[in-house]
C-alpha cells in the first residue's frame, strides 16, 4: 500500500452509495509520487514518496526544511524521520557559528 512519507497519508475505505440506496465498498489511493527533492540544509537532493497535497504544501510553507521541520514525528516515516534529524543538526550547527 503506497503512503506519503511526510504526512502519513494513505488509502482509505469509502462507500459508493447508488440511487436506490446500495451501499459498495471502493479504496480511494491518495497521488503518491515518487520525487527528488532539494534539501537547502543538507545541500543535497533527498529522494521521497510524496502525495501531491504534500508537495503543494511544501511550496505553501516555503520549502522543503521549514515544512518537514514543523511535521509531528508520529507521521513521518523512518527514512523521513532520518532526514528531519540530519537537518536540524545542521541548522544547530550553523546557529552556534
């Protein structure tokens, strides 16, 4: 099952209801992409599986850091959660400079 990295988002179950009331199970899959994005921190390209709502976000917020910066831990995944920790070491770093 695909599922965003950064906000958790994944399939989910819904009823198709028809005109006389039957009710038929269907998925709805959230546009998950595979994208290589920017790191302005890192300096480097980092390589996720984003949904498109997340991606329009990122670009709402102002990038990238700011926008994995500000995201609860608990939806992040593993990989994400990597990378949101190598890029507040880095903004510390560069604060103590």
């Amino acid at each position: 099952m695909s599922r965003c990295e950064l906000t958790g988002k994944s399939a989910v179950v819904k009823n198709l209801v028809s005109h006389s009331n039957i009710k038929t199970k269907s998925r709805a899959l959230p546009n998950i992409q595979k994208k290589r994005i920017f790191s302005r921190s890192l300096n480097q390209m980092v390589r996720l599986q984003l949904a498109t709502s997340a991606i329009r976000d990122m670009e709402h917020m102002g990038g990238f850091d700011q926008f994995i910066v500000q995201q609860d831990d608990a939806a992040l995944s593993k990989r994400a959660l990597a990378i949101k920790s190598r890029i507040k070491k880095k903004i510390n770093t560069s604060k103590k400079n």
